[in-house]
C-alpha cells in the first residue's frame, strides 16, 4: 500500500542557481496518511522526480495529490533554504513562472 499526502493552495518551484536546477512542492497539507503532518501544516518537498495528472514523487518516495489549483515559481538555492523554513513562495515574492 502506499500512502499519499493530500495538499492544497500548491506551489512547484524550480530551484535555478550556477550549480543547482531541481524543482520541489511548496504546500498545505489537508490530510497525511502516513501521519507525518497535521491538517494546515506546510510542506516543503525533496526533489521531484516527476508529476503525473495531479500526483507528485519526490526523490525521497513521497507521494503528494494536489488538489485546487496551484502556481509555478522560479527561485534560487537560497529561496529554497527560505521555503524549508516554512516561508511560502508568495510571501517571498518569487518570480511566477511563465
């Protein structure tokens, strides 16, 4: 069986810097059956290997269902280590990709 983390108000942002290019999800969580998160807690994913119809795997094996809609930022390294501490990309006022 595997479990799956239903997020919600998503971001995918790829990560750009001289030495790094990667992509990871920024979300709220609405519901974790592995019980890793709480409702309303955020999210900031490994890697992403890919994204298939509205699931995400990440490098570490997550699995994450997107529901809504969702936007794509550009950011750097340093973003990220911003993102991890729980500050959304909005609030960073990242680059929307196009």
């Amino acid at each position: 069986m595997t479990f799956k983390t239903v997020v919600k108000n998503w971001s995918v942002v790829y990560i750009k810097d001289e030495l790094t290019q990667l992509k990871v999800l920024w979300a709220i969580v609405d519901h974790d059956e592995r019980d890793r998160f709480t409702s309303g807690d955020y999210v900031c994913s490994s890697r992403i290997l890919y994204i298939e119809d509205n699931i995400v795997r990440t490098h570490t094996g997550s699995l994450y269902v997107l529901t809504g809609h969702g936007t794509e930022y550009t950011g750097s390294y340093s973003d990220l280590l911003q993102l991890m501490e729980g500050h959304s990309p909005a609030e960073l006022n990242l680059d929307i990709k196009h």
